[in-house]
C-alpha cells in the first residue's frame, strides 16, 4: 500500500510539474503578429525619389523584408537598372512597365511579375496613368544602376 502511495505522489508531482512547465512555455510563446489592412486609397505616401512615391506597410525596405504601395509618376523612367534580392510586384492601377532581355511585359492591373535579384531590367510608368502597385521582398530594396 505504501508503494502504490509513493507512485501515485510521484505521478502527481510529475503531473504538476509538467503543467507548470507548459504554462509557463505558452508565456515565452512569440505573440501572434496582428492583421494589417491597409487601402491603397488612404495609405500615407511618401516621395522617395523624383516621380516614385512609396507607402510602406510592413517592415523596413532599408534593411530587410517589406510590403509597400509604390506609385510611379506618368511616363517615370527608372532607367536600366538591378537589385540585389528578387521584387514580387501586383499592379493596382495604370500599368507598371518592364523590360529586360527577353523583351517587355506591361503588368496591368491583376497581373503579377517577379523580377529575381540581379536581374537587369528596366522600369517605368505608364505615359498616360503611372503606375500604382504592391511590392514585397524578403530582403532590403535597392536600386543599382546598369553599367
């Protein structure tokens, strides 16, 4: 009688254990990120050079990962150019314009284009609407101009 006492003390000081140490884990657990509703309507834009302004709507396009409403002025003209990490785009209105090698693409509104990193291209507005469009990268955004 006395060992079955022992076993069932020791079961419940495990029991007890284990719950404390699984409360105790769903405290350390990473908070779930909230939602993010943004319109392009009302997004806050910002110039971020001559004919291109940008409303960035997660993380930093400075230093890593982020999401972004991106206008482009009519007839804007980025020039040939590359960045280092691939840019995901969906046009919203007017029309984004892309070329590299392989041709041009007009990205209308509902279409997407994924431009890989290092890929030499060039980019613009369309002449008569710019371009309004989302873009995301899982890393830094920047713009080096072709050689």
């Amino acid at each position: 009688m006395k060992k079955s006492l022992t076993s069932l003390g020791v079961a419940a000081a495990l029991a007890v254990t284990w719950w404390i140490g699984f409360v105790q884990s769903q405290d350390k657990q990473p908070k779930s990120k909230p939602v993010i509703f943004v319109s392009s309507d009302t997004a806050k834009f910002k110039e971020v050079m001559p004919g291109v302004s940008k409303a960035l709507l997660w993380g930093k396009d400075d230093k890593g990962p982020y999401g972004a409403f991106t206008k482009f002025a009519p007839g804007f003209d980025a020039g040939m150019h590359t960045h280092t990490n691939d840019v995901w785009i969906v046009a919203i209105k007017g029309a984004y314009l892309y070329k590299d090698s392989a041709g041009e693409k007009r990205v209308n509104p509902g279409s997407f284009i994924r431009i890989p990193g290092k890929t030499k291209h060039w980019s613009g507005g369309d002449a008569k609407e710019g371009a309004l469009f989302y873009e995301e990268s899982a890393g830094k955004f920047d713009l080096l101009p072709a050689k």
